[in-house]
C-alpha cells in the first residue's frame, strides 16, 4: 500500500470529527481530538488487520527517540498497541484530552 493511500484522511468513528492526513511523511493512526484509534494493521502502516476495533487510549509513556506514545486498547479483541503522539502538525493531539485522559 502506498505511503499516500495509507496518509487519508478520515471521520473519526468515536467522536465523529474529521481528522486530516499528516503532511510530515508519517501518517495518521489516531484521532487528534479523542485519541481513539482503530485497529486496521497487522504491521504499522499495512491496513491488513481485519478486526477493525476502536481503539481507547489507555496510558500515556515516553520511550527514548520515540517521544510520548499513547497505549491504546482494542475493545473488540483486547489486543495493545502504542501510537506515537502527533504534535507539530495541521492537527495536533490536544494536549488537554491528554491531561484530562492520563491525568498529567
């Protein structure tokens, strides 16, 4: 798949708001407004998992050379995964969801 078919953007199937493709060569896992994620890869970045959860944002960590990265939950198979927060874009994650979340 290519890096701009996976770079879409999409409706946020938690909270309903439209979220815009990164413009930094990354792309977009989560929703910047909720943080809510849905689990569509098997690999990051391969759109190939067929369960399609929503994701909750469970925890907040910061790992060396990653920055902060939000731990997200799967609620129909329970599987973890953690997304790298997005901060210097169009849309950045809002750094009160995160407080009021993870209670930083």
């Amino acid at each position: 798949m290519s890096r701009a078919k996976e770079n879409a953007e999409f409706i946020c199937e938690n909270c309903g708001r439209e979220v815009l493709p990164l413009s930094n060569g990354s792309y977009r896992n989560h929703c910047p407004f909720c943080l809510f994620s849905k689990h569509v890869d098997v690999v990051p970045g391969d759109r190939l998992n067929e369960c399609s959860g929503l994701m909750r944002p469970m925890g907040l960590r910061y790992k060396s050379g990653k920055g902060f990265q939000i731990t997200h939950r799967c609620l129909r198979c329970g599987e973890e995964r953690v997304n790298r927060l997005t901060e210097n874009s169009i849309q950045p994650d809002d750094i009160e969801e995160i407080i009021k979340l993870f209670g930083i």
